[in-house]
C-alpha cells in the first residue's frame, strides 16, 4: 500500500504513447481522488480491482516502462504473464479479468481462486484502466434521469422526488445527476463516510439521519420546485419499508447500492453498520444469509412503491436476481434501465465515450469539451452536458470527461481529438476509452441486454467479437472481462482504450477503433431485429450481410 | 442440402488467399469426404457445424467472395453478421460460436436458443473451419496411445488389448492409432454405418457383431504380438458389464463415444438402435434419461475394469462428469488423458500442428512432409508418424497433414513452408491451423486443463488472452468456442488458422502467430508453476514478467 498518482506532462516515461497511457491510467485507477479504497487496490464496484495484489501492480509498472513499441503485454486478473512480439500497429496490453468456465462460474468458487491468489475481479472500467471516478457514470446517470423524464413527466424533473440507494463509485452520481434534471433526491446509504465524500465532491447537497427530515425537506423542494439531494444515513431494507408504511410514495424509485456482491457489496439491515462490518469476516455464511433476506424486503419496498404510483426501475445492480433467488417471484415487475432507457440509444450506436488529458491539465478537457460543441451543435443534450459539466463536475485524478457519442460521430471525435495534439492545442495526447457497458460489447441478461427483441439476451458471442474487433483495429489496449456490476456469472463483457497521440498512425488507429467498436453495436441489434439499427445500418452504411427487413410497429 | 466441395488449384475466386483459404475450408468441411452429415453441416462431434443453416452457408460463402483485403468478416455461431474495414494485416474473419453468459450456459438454454436459430455449436475445429477428417485426431491419438506405451507397457502396444467405444469422426481415429503402435482394438460402435465407413478408409480392420467372437480374435492376435482392429457392433454399456462379468479384462480401456451430448451424442442401451433414434426425436426427456443411466453403467464397467487392473483414461468427452451427476461418485477415479500423458508435452509448447494444401494435390502434402522430416531429423517419434501416414493414411477431402510441433519449431516450419510455397515447391499457398485442443487455448477443467497443478483448472482468462494474441498477431481467421468435446458449460477455447502464401507479409504473419500461439502454452504452464515449463521459457527466451521459480520434485 502507497499513494499512487499518475505522472503528468508531456514527457515520456515509457517507450511510447501507447505503453505510457497505459501506465498513467493505470495509476490514475489507484489514484486516491479517483479509487474507492485504494491500499487495496479496489476501484469501486464492491471489489472491482486495478490489479491482483501490490507485487502484480509492481510487476505492470516495469513491464509497462519497458514495453517495446512492438511488444503485447498480456494481463490475466490483474497480472502481467507474458510479454509477446507483435507488431507496432497492434495493441500494447491485452486484458483478460475474472472469466470462469460456465459450469464453475459461481461467487463461492471465484473466491475461493480469489483466496489462492489465482483470479481477480475487474468490474467493467477498474480492471480495464479507464475509470475516471464518479463523473464516469455521473454522465451515463444523467442520460438515463433525463430519458426517464422525457418520458414520463415530460422532459423534466423539477417538482418530482427520487428515492434511491447507495452512494458509492457508481451510485454517488445519482444526486448530481438528478439535480442537474432539475429534480429532488432522496440519497439512503449506510455508511456516513460515503455521504461526507459526496459533500465534499458536491456531487450532494446535504446529509441529515432523520427520515422524517428528509421526506419534509424533499417535499418542500418539490413543492418549490427547487432542485436538492439530501443524503439519508441508513439502510435500504429499513428505510424504504418504513416509507411504504408511512404512505410516503416518491415518483421515481431506484437503487444503487452493490447488490450483485452479497458479501463484499450489500449491507444487511437489523444489525448496526460496524457490527456488519465485522460479521462480514468472522461468519461470512451468515453475513449474506441476512444480506439476501435484506435485499428481498428492499425489493418488495420497491414494489410495493411501484404498485402505488413510482416510477421503479432497475439500475444494473441485480437486486431484481438476488430477490428472486430469495423468492420474490415477481422481482423482475419493474423493468432494468436499459429496456426502459438506453436501448433505443444503443440502436444508433450510441453510448460512452469517455477520453482523459494526459497533461494532467484541466484546460486541455476545457479545449476538448469546445471542440465538441462545435462539431456537433445539433446534439443539444450533449451540449448542455458539456456546459454544466464543466461547470459543476470536480475533476478525480486526470482530468476526463464523458458524453455519449453515436455511429459515425465516435471515429469524428477521435480524428478532432487526434488534430488537436498534433496541433499542440492540448498539451499531451489524449486517451479515448470506454466503459465495458456499450451497445455492442456486453451480454448481460438481467441489465444491458435484458430483454432483447429476439431473445437473444444470453448469447455472448457478441462481446466476444467486440474484443477481437478492437485487438483487430489497433486498440491501445483491450479488455475482456467476466462479471461486473451484475456479479459473476452474469455478464461477459469487452472494452478498449485508444491513445490520441498527433500522429498519423494515431489518426489511423483512432478512427479505426472508433468506427468498428459502435458498428458491433448497430450490427447487434440490427441482427436482433431493431428497426432503428436496420435503418442506421443502411443511411450509415454498415456493412451487414444478412441484413434484416424492417418490421412495421417495432422499435 | 447440396453437395460441397473446396475448389482446388492455384486460381484466386475471392480478393486474397486469406479469404480464399477460409472459404475452401469452410467448403472443405462440409465436404462429404470430410464431415460426418453434410446435409445437415455438421461436421463432426455430435452436433458440431460449419454453418447455422444453408442459408447463413451462402451468405458466409458471398461474403468471402467479396470480402476486401482491408475488411474484416464477423461470424456469430455460424452466421455471418457483420463487416468492418480494418488493416490489410489484420485477420479476415473473426469468428465466436456458442458463448453464452455463464448463468444461463445448459444445454437446455443452449437447444431453445438454437431452435429460435440464434446460437450454433462449432465444436473445436467444425465452426472454425479447420476439420481434415479423421487424420486430424488420428495424429493426437496416436501421441497419446505412444505416450500410454511408454509409460506403461515399455514402449509399445504389442501383445495389449484396448478397449474403446466410439467410432465417430473422431473415435474412428483409434482402432489405427493403436495398430500403429502394434496393439489390438476392440471398438464398440452400435452404428453400423460407422464401422463400414472405417473399414472402407482402412483405419478399421474387420467388423464382428458377436462379443465372443470379438474376444477370441483380439486374444489370439495379442498372444501373436500381431496388430489388428475390431469394430464390434454393440452398445459399451451393455458390451462392457458383459465383458466384466465374463472375467475379461483388457490391458487398456476408454471411451470416445459422444458422452458429451446426452441428446444428440450418446445412445442409450436397453432398446435397438433404430429406436433410439426415432425417441430422441419423438421424446427427447425420455431419451436424456436412459442416456444419462447408460453413461453411469458404462462408467462403472470401466471402474470395475481399472479395479481389475485395466489401465483406464478419460478420452475427453465429459463420460465421467455425466456419471457423476448420475450418482458415479467415484467417476473420476480414473485421470483424463491430458494430465496422464499430454501435459508433460504442453509444457513444451507442444500441440498440433496441421496444415492442408490448397492446391489439392496430395504430392504438396509429400513435399512438406519431407520438408519437415529434413528440419526436424531428431523428432524420431514425429518422423515415424510421418512416414507412417503417408503410407497408411488416406486424404479426405483437401489433402492434409498433421504433427505435433513444439515452441520456436512450429513457426520455423511456417517459414519453411512459406518458402516452399514462395519457391513454387507446392503449387498452391498452404493453410496452417490447429485444434483448439492446444497447450496455452483452452480452459477445460474435465480435460486439457483438468487436475492443474496451481488449481486454476476453470480460470478461462488464458483462452480469452489466446484469442486475443492471434488477432493481435495478424492469423487469417481466428475463433473462440465454448463447448466443444466436452460440452456446453464445460470448455472454453480459441483457435487460429494462418496462410503461407509465399509473400514476405505471409511469412511476418506466419512466423509470428506461431510464435505467439504456443507461447501461451509456456506461459500458461509456467504460471501455474511446472518446473518445466519454467526452463523452456528461460531456454528459449519466452518473456514472463513475474517468472516463478522452479519447485523440486515436481513436474
Ligand atoms: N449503469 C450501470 O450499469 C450501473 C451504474 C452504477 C452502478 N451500477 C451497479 O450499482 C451498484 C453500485 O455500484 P457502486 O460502484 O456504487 O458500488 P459501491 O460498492 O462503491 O457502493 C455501494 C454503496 O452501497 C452502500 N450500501 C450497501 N448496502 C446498503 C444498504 N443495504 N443500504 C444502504 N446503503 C447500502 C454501500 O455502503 C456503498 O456505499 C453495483 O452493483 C454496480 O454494478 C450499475
Ligand atoms: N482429444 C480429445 O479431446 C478428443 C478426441 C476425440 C474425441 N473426443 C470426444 O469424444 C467424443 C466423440 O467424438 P466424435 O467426434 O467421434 O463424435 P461422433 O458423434 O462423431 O461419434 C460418436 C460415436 O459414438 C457412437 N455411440 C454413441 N453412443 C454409443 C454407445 N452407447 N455405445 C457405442 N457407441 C456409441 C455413435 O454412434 C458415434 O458413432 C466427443 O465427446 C468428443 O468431444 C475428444
């Protein structure tokens, strides 16, 4: 354990800009502004880590400061296992994290590998070396409370209050992105630490411990119609009931808390958050025995909230699986947010898009963020994001942005982003990545491909070509996980991050990258027979051999 | 449904050889020479398949008929699905069947996603395109049945009875693997039809139906020290408890019937052949169970025959998982194939090593033979398989060959194949692949990485970083499985095929996948602590960042 911060400036440390961004987003991901708990090399996500342990994480930094510009450094689970000659157009790292053989893919056997120092879990962004902290998700939260508004309270959600759960990696965007849709918000977490850093960050407005306190301030703000996110200490599976018994129904209700772990994730109620704590290690069997009857009566609250009137739905955290396995029959009544929100996003290809400033200079993100402004105009959301984000987003670690670019918009991004280093209008290159959550690089059956037109939720062929894919059209570097926010067993799932660097070959690998790895998202759901991806398909020209007809009164 | 056969000779139908050597194979594999039931594009294996259907046949075949020299073809279980352009360098097709999300990885799920017609099973070498008959597994078979001699028996089978079951298109290798090495066979085959076809290629040399009969021959050829092969027409689970309540106990006894596939692979006993196929189809439940009892009973026979002192292995096909799951509790008493006598190679970097000549002509499969036998003169057990099977082994379909080669020798023979082609020694380029069965592309934790040394038997990451390194590495086409021998749930793998095409690109690309691919093996074996697999990565420079160091006393 050491603080890790990622070098910053126009200097090389490696032999390349491939290997050094590698290295640099590497220790961002550990970064103390950026990571959860980083002495041990959690990221977020439950136990979403960097690397295996601190001698692996050793080990990837001399690997990295001494890669040639022709070598693939290959990462199994947060450890580098070999170095391999390939050719300067190819990838730099190769990332395999966390993948089981089916029949053997459970959280018991995981850890157990876990425990033989074997395996290592990379959520989607930790183990892949593109988290950026909470703005990551604070964008892709902000899409979603905004297409939930315009669809049900008519574009916005002033007047509207939101109840939730967890304020942590992921979930301590919820506040500040609901806000930012003008709504009110009612934050429930355990752990009083989690609220203070959201105060600090002001990604939250306040913190009280009294529900009834919160109800009356939440509903004096609706009635203001003034946008505030109060953080509630205390644990779902008390809280949210207690709400349902009182008569107090939000408009909308979701959750966040880490669910899809039900034993280094999920909290369970009835017992003081320390004392958790400790059972967490000493009867672990029992910890999650609670951990699932809490989560069960979570999800009936949740219910039972939808049945009178809120708006419920999923937020990709499995507490619909885990509630099930523990007999709530009808857990899967509310829909994930996906279905609901993002897929008719992903059929144009649309999806996360997210680079960071090498430099280390938040004026190079200022630059990039007017850089996009002005070449898409017409993407209004887009636009207003960029704006309040740089106004009201604290940069963690290097600073980075995030918005969600579509087919075709991506690979002109990248070739603006990659004029702008050769230019000398940004100070050092620029690293282009993704989270592994994209229209065409998960399979993930309860949360991204919940749902799926022709049935073809569980196929995972799909992430498989979407590493393959990038490794193909020169990535930086390419990741291919197991598990993630929905736990193991669940999804598979790939990313890739591409370097900017200013020069032609950059400008090739870049555009390259960014053409092909949305084109998997249009072809995936053309073949699942999207009419809106058929259609982007054709005016956009992607090639798909077998393609499908459109179907009248399909979406 | 139409007869399929590669086209031959030196002319270019599609836009490059890399395009032109996937489609011949792809043709070649549905060859009827080549694949077991055409019509329906299976190939081998049960159900394993070249294509989802005839018509995703057509649109795979005009796909590469058109396919650029900068593009990319993207297969999803059989179906071409989508192009993208990428590098003159990179893969032409790329090429994922079967995966699914681990949770929902049954062979249930896996049948109604296949009758919706959105999933296929490839096996190893059928979806990847890269099948040469039965020759192809003749080759390992008879490493395994030379490493079994060595081990037990002095080196050679001669005066030993093998029992086996199964002569499929890849059990119908065994009867001449074990004459090659001077043993007498038994094989139980309840087709008909199979043991007329290996008497027609001559790796089977005479048929009984009678289990007396059978015995009485196989004991007078054994106490001659002659070879000879018997298919007896039965089923082993009634043949074997018959043998053992006979008192007859062979010196060897396994098992290549399709025990992996439980509907479409085994035939249960108890009911006449002709039966049993029309209740696989009228009541396929029915039909699972009798299998699933047959394969606990011929499980047994065979336990009762190790007792007795019969050496017994698994052949790798999951007998002895669907035995235990039937209540076999002790169903893995006996070891698997590849801990008992493949790992020791793999440690080597050692696994197949197949290459089939374009041309068509067999006299190109003499020439690179001899090419071999000159490179590799101290390969003595390779030279002798050599000389044997161009004098014993039939081509079917496109002209082909297979060896073992182990690290730093199978990228010297693509270079000298390359030459050869370049030289005009061949008439046409060659195409080099392998099975996925291979020393670092493939997680299998009932077979090639059952019993691992470290533990990390299901960690699946290794073939996931496989595939990635052949893409990486610039292989024409490359695939990633699950499923396989084994069956869904059960394996994952990944598999390359690569031209020599006689260009300086061809003999980069060549040389450098076959560098790389068996590099993992090293790499894999090495971080899992064999000692020597250790060694040759420091004696033939194989870069381990963290390399662990070698144990005493171990393997
Ligand atoms: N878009 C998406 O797909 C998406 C986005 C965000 C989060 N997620 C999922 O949401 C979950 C949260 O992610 P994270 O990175 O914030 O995880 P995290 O572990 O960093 O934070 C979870 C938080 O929940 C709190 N918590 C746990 N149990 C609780 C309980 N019973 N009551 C109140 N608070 C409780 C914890 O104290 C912690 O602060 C994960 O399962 C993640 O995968 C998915
Ligand atoms: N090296 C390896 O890893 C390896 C090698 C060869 C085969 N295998 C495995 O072995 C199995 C066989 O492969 P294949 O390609 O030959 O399959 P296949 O389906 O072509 O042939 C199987 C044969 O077994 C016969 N059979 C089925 N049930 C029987 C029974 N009860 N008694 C007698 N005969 C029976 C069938 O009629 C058929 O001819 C597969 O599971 C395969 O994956 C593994």
């Amino acid at each position: 354990p050491r603080p890790v911060r990622a070098p910053r400036g126009n200097t090389l440390h490696c032999n390349g800009w491939h290997q050094e961004a590698a290295l640099r987003m590497l220790c961002n991901n550990l970064d103390p502004e950026t990571g959860e708990k980083p002495d041990e090399l959690i990221v977020y996500g439950g136990t979403g880590k960097a690397a295996r342990n601190w001698a692996c994480f050793d080990a990837l930094v001399l690997s990295l400061l001494n890669l040639e510009n022709d070598e693939t450094l290959l990462v199994q689970s947060g450890k580098p296992v070999g170095i391999v000659k390939t050719y300067p157009t190819a990838p730099r790292v190769l990332i395999a994290n966390a993948n089981l053989v089916p029949a053997w893919a459970t959280w018991d056997y995981f850890h157990e590998l876990e425990a033989k120092g074997l395996i290592m879990f990379g959520q989607m962004t930790a183990g892949s070396w593109i988290y950026i902290g909470t703005q990551g998700i604070l964008q892709g939260t902000y899409e979603t409370f905004a297409a939930l508004a315009e669809k049900h309270f008519g574009g916005s959600l002033a007047g509207k209050i939101t109840v939730t759960g967890g304020l942590g990696g992921m979930g301590g965007a919820q506040p500040l992105a609901i806000t930012m849709n003008d709504g009110v918000a009612i934050c429930v977490e355990v752990d009083r630490q989690r609220i203070q850093r959201r105060l600090d960050t002001r990604y939250l407005d306040v913190m009280v411990d009294d529900l009834n306190q919160a109800i009356a301030m939440a509903r004096q703000a609706a009635a203001a119609k003034k946008p505030i996110s109060i953080g509630l200490l205390g644990n779902c599976a008390e809280v949210l009931p207690e709400m349902v018994s009182m008569g107090f129904v939000p408009d909308v209700v979701t959750d966040q808390t880490s669910a899809h772990d039900e034993l280094n994730g999920y909290v369970p109620a009835g017992i003081p958050y320390d004392e958790a704590l400790s059972l967490r290690k000493k009867d672990p069997k029992r910890y999650i025995d609670m951990a699932m009857d809490s989560m069960a009566v979570h999800c009936r609250a949740i219910l039972d909230m939808m049945q009178r009137g809120a708006v419920a739905f999923d937020y990709g955290n499995n507490l619909r699986g885990q509630a099930l396995k523990r007999g709530v029959h009808n857990a899967f009544d509310f829909p994930g947010f996906v279905p609901a929100y993002i897929r008719p996003l992903f059929c144009e290809g649309e999806g996360p898009f997210r680079w960071a400033a090498l430099s280390g200079d938040p004026q190079d993100i200022v630059v990039t963020d007017h850089a996009l402004m002005e070449a898409f105009p017409e993407k209004t959301r887009m636009v207003r994001w960029l704006q309040m984000a740089e106004a009201r987003v604290a940069h963690m670690g290097l600073p980075a942005r995030i918005c969600w670019l579509g087919y075709g918009e991506r690979d002109k991004a990248g070739k603006i982003f990659n004029d702008l280093v050769r230019k000398g209008a940004v100070k050092a290159p620029l690293v282009i990545g993704r989270d592994h959550l994209d229209c065409g690089s998960v399979a993930s059956p309860n949360r991204e491909t919940e749902a799926m037109r022709d049935g073809s939720d569980a196929i995972a062929d799909w992430p498989v070509l979407n590493a393959l894919v990038n490794t193909a059209s020169g990535a930086s570097w390419v990741s291919f996980h197991h598990g993630g926010g929905v736990g193991i067993g669940y999804a598979l799932h790939a990313g890739q991050v591409t370097v900017a660097d200013g020069t032609d070959e950059g400008e090739v690998r870049v555009t390259t990258v960014l053409r092909n790895d949305p084109a998997m998202g249009i072809i995936r759901h053309a073949d699942a027979g999207y009419n809106r991806a058929i259609e982007v398909a054709q005016e956009r020209g992607v090639k798909i051999p077998m393609m499908p007809s459109q179907e009248k009164g399909r979406p």
